[in-house]
C-alpha cells in the first residue's frame, strides 16, 4: 500500500488547521453558514440529522494498523466510540462537534489520513477491489495507477465544484468486485503487457435515474489515464447541469446526448490535452510505485490438514468460517480473510473503537499490519499465512468477530438511514435487524444460500439496493415509512451486473421484514435442485415473489390508506 510522505503530512496539517480558521470565523460571525458549506465538506464534513458526520476517505480500500488505531482513538476521542464503513470505502463518524472535526483531522494526517475528496462536488475518493494486488485473476495491480490519479486530482482546481459528485473506480480483474458499473467513471484493466491498457465507462451510477456505466473507449493506455480523465471533467464541467440538482450528474449528461456523441466529445478535448504535461511516462509510474510497501510474500506456508485442526462442533464451526470467510489468493501459502462487521447486535459496516484496536493488533499479529475495507462494509486481512488460520479462526471468535456470513443473508449491506443521515427518508438500521433476527442461525442462511441484500434509506441509494438481489428502498412521506422491494439486481461479483426493479406494492415498516421472509420463503419452496435465488427469480419470473409479499398485507384504516396513496403518488 502506499506510504504518506512528509509532504504528504504536511498539506494534510495545513489542511486541518485553514479548516479550524474557517470554523472559528464562522462562530464569530465572519464567515456565512452558507459560505462556510463548501469549505467544510471539501474536508469531509456534513450537518447531518443530528450531529456533524466527518466521512475519512479510505484511498482505494488500503489501511495498515497503524491508521486503524488513530481511527480507534479519534472515534474514541471526539465522537462516541465507533466509527462506520461505508459502502464506498470511507469511514464515518455521526457524533462529532464542529469544533473538534479540525483536531481529529490533524490526529489523522500524522497517518496519511483526511477527509479531502470524500464529499462536495468534486471527484471523490477512488475506490478499487478490495483484494487488488492480491486476486488470483488480476490481470495487472490497480493501486499504483489509483494513487497517481489521486494524488493529480487531489486539489485540482477544475475537479473541486463540478456540477455534481464525480465517483470513479478502478479493477485489475474480468469479475468487477470494485462495482464498476455503477460509477460515473471507471476503469478496467484489459491489458497488462507490453503495456497497461484500460478500457473506460462514464455514467453510470445509483440514486433516482439508476444507469450502468456504457463503455466510452475500448482502450486507454495507461500514460493517458490523466489526460483522458481530464477531459471527461471538462466536458462534464462545460455541459453539466448546475441549474438542477437530480440531473446534475454526468450520467444524466451521457444519456441525454448519448454515449457514442459524448466519447466524440471527450475526443475532442482530449486532442488538446493528451501530448501535454500530465502525459504520465515510465518516472512516474516509477516513483508512486516505490512509495508502496507489500507484505513479505515468502513467508507463505501451507498446512495440508488445515480441515482437522478442531474436532466435532469446533470442526464445524471452523471449517464453515473457512468456506464463508477465506478468501482466494494469488500468494502460494497465503490467504485473505474477511472480518464481517454484521451481527444482529450491530448495524451494517459499525465498528467501535475497542474493535478498531483488537483487528489492528490482530492484523500485526496475522496480517503483517495490512488491511483492507471493502464495499460489502467489511474488514479484509490479506495477507494472513495459512497455517495459521486456526490461531486467526480463534482469535477473531473471541471477539466475536468469526460470524462465517461472506455471501450470505448475514452480510448485507445497509447505509446509516434516517437514524443520521439528514437526506435519508426513511430508517435502514432497524430493517436490517429486523431480518437479520429472523436469519441468525448460520445452518438456514447456508440453506437459503448466497444472497446480497441491500437496504437504502432514500433515492440516494448509499445502500446500493439497486445491485442486490433483493434490494430495500426506505422512502418516508408525510411522517410516514414505506419501503419498497427490488428484484432481479446484481453488482456484478461473479456475473454481469443487473438493475433490479420494483415489485408490488411498497410496505410499512413493521410490514417489510415480513415480505422479504415470504419472499425468501417462496424461492425455497419453488426452487430447483442447486438453483439459486437469482437463477430462481429468473425461471419463476417477479410476480411469484411479488404475489407471495403481498399476502402479509395487514389490516389499514381508510386514514393510512389514503397516506400510503399518497406517499407512492409521490415515487411515479
């Protein structure tokens, strides 16, 4: 991963302390509220429904131990002891003040840590696979070319007020585990020799018009990657929308002119930008390449008998956590593992800052100090030798972390919701426990087999329910909740990505834990021998599922009727 400099901790300093100044003028009076927005959320930092949220940019996905701790103690310091992963590899924290964001963020930048591009209308924190570097399939490592774009972005002046947020993705591998599709920009390894060649999609993404990414340019060397992004961004910022906040993102862009016109466009500017000084060569690469640090890759060891290290329900237990939780590996001797944050004692993606500490030193312990954050709100330590996976198996159970739930119903994937977020409509965290109370037992999940559920609290789709194969749409009118139910959708992990779509009718919220356990149940009963849900719903077709959700309809007055009427009045 890579290793901040000292330059790099000095403008992240310089960074936290304009930010104080520009909190400390507005308490006097100097500086507007509204002057005062887009300053703070270039560092991150949000007025949310009841606090300030500081979102931490986790670049590409890559922590060490180190960083883990300082966000420990900075959660444990100015916030309230825990900390959230987000589905785009960032960290949240929902309880810190105003004035001591700047000190947290000055605790952080001693570790290479910050805030910058991880809010506003810029482009965001670049995000990539979660096993870049280390997957068997990788054609060519992501990272160092996601770190020269970040570090050329970082304060780009053009890239700070777009006409909207601009989230871009890099992949090293055939099967997209960075979620490429949904992002308004991103890059995809075709090619690793003679040289690294790129293709690239621009407008894609979530939220109220949900688009998968069209292909722009088949292929992009690599020295271009600067260039070429640049160009997009200029004509983003030439045609944007700024006049309307719901179409302001590029994919509304690229729709309305079409994506063959709009890569003509970008053509166009291109030409004047791609023989000129940020044409990456062969020094660059060189010099970001020398700033990573990789674990010590000779160090693997097998052990043969791995499977008969326990016996009898110790056996079990251990070997299920090796099929959910071990992860492929490209390192002879290694393996990955991932750490879900997902139990029913927890929302989606919450870490507290005890935990923060304890998989810290376990990744010191196990992991040379390496870890990874990944889209599904989980820890990854990928660099865990494989005769030590039952030492790891026992240490991670004694913090309750060892819940063997990776592709399953346990792991789903929930965004803070109306519990924090100010543009939430609607609550995720008690939908989420509310089904995972129904799903504890690991032996029903495993017969359910795998599942990606994903619950959003609004339109801004943070859950990314879209891709799930069921997804969750929290939509909340006149003092309301009602939720409504997706089918049909996919991220991309292992088959092409799919939008799914709305089935039925939309449910209260003591209802929607009820629809999706008649949902779950219908494909169990329906299925085919070795048929899995989403090959399930593809034979059966939507309206089976859809019929079988409707029957928990429970009693209304005419009063909440006429309000659930009006509540989906609102969503056509």
């Amino acid at each position: 991963m890579y290793q901040p400099n000292t330059f790099d901790t000095a403008r992240l300093k310089e960074r936290a302390s304009q930010l104080a100044g520009q909190i400390q003028r507005n308490k006097e009076g100097l500086l507007s509220d509204d002057n005062l927005k887009p300053l703070r959320l270039q560092n991150g930092l949000y007025i949310q429904r009841h606090a300030p949220m500081l979102r931490i940019a986790i670049a590409y996905g890559m922590l060490n131990s180190q960083q883990l701790r300082a966000l420990g103690e900075v959660a444990r310091k100015y916030d309230r002891g825990y900390g959230h992963l987000t589905t785009r590899q960032n960290m949240q924290l929902n309880w810190i003040s105003l004035e001591d964001t700047p000190k947290a963020l000055a605790d952080l930048a001693e570790v290479g840590l910050h805030g910058i591009q991880s809010s506003g209308n810029c482009l965001r924190n670049i995000t990539s696979d979660a096993l870049a570097g280390i997957a068997p399939d990788e054609i060519l490592d992501p990272r160092p070319y996601a770190e020269l774009l970040r570090q050329w972005s970082t304060f780009h002046p053009e890239l700070c007020f777009l006409p909207r947020k601009f989230k871009v993705a890099l992949t090293g591998t055939p099967e997209d585990r960075a979620l490429v599709e949904i992002h308004d920009m991103a890059f995809e390894v075709v090619e690793a020799h003679p040289e690294a060649v790129f293709r690239v999609r621009v407008g894609g993404g979530l939220g109220r018009t949900p688009i998968l990414g069209p292909i722009i340019k088949d292929r992009l060397s690599w020295k271009d990657l600067l260039t070429y992004t640049h160009a997009v961004m200029r004509v983003f910022n030439e045609l944007g929308r700024r006049d309307n906040l719901t179409k302001a993102r590029i994919k509304i862009l690229v729709r309305a002119v079409g994506a063959e016109k709009f890569s003509a466009m970008v053509e166009d500017e291109w030409s004047r930008l791609r023989d000129g000084i940020h044409q990456l060569n062969q020094t660059e690469l060189d010099r970001v390449k020398q700033s990573f640090v990789e674990p010590d890759w000779t160090l693997g060891q097998h052990l043969p008998n791995l499977h008969e290290q326990f016996e009898g329900e110790a056996r079990k237990g251990f070997n299920h956590w090796l099929k959910r939780n071990r992860l492929a590996h490209r390192q002879a001797g290694y393996a990955a593992v991932l750490v879900p944050l997902k139990d029913t004692k927890r929302a989606p993606g919450d870490a507290t800052s005890d935990e923060m500490d304890a998989i810290a030193s376990i990744a010191d312990t196990f992991s040379q100090g390496y870890i990874r954050v990944s889209h599904t709100q989980d820890f990854v330590l990928p660099a865990v030798v494989e005769s030590d996976l039952p030492e790891l198996y026992l240490a991670l159970k004694a913090l309750n972390l060892h819940h063997a739930v990776g592709g399953l119903l346990g792991a789903m994937v929930a965004c803070p919701g109306g519990d924090f977020c100010a543009l939430a409509n609607a609550r995720s965290i008690p939908v989420a426990e509310d089904i995972a109370s129904r799903y504890t037992s690991l032996d029903a999940q495993e017969n359910v087999g795998p599942l990606d559920l994903r619950i959003s609290g609004c339109m801004n789709s943070c859950g990314h329910h879209h891709v799930g194969h069921i997804g969750i749409l929290g939509v909340d009118k006149d003092g309301a909740a009602f939720y409504q139910l997706l089918l049909g959708g996919h991220s991309g992990h292992g088959a092409p990505a799919a939008l799914g779509t709305i089935i039925g009718r939309a449910f209260a919220e003591d209802e929607i834990g009820d629809a999706v356990e008649e949902v779950i149940d219908t494909y169990l009963e329906q299925r085919l021998e070795g048929e899995s849900f989403r090959e399930a719903v593809g034979r059966l077709g939507k309206q089976v599922f859809a019929t079988a959700a409707d029957t928990i309809r429970k009693p209304v007055t005419r009063d909440e009727a006429d309000t659930e009427d009006k509540a989906l009045g609102a969503l056509v």
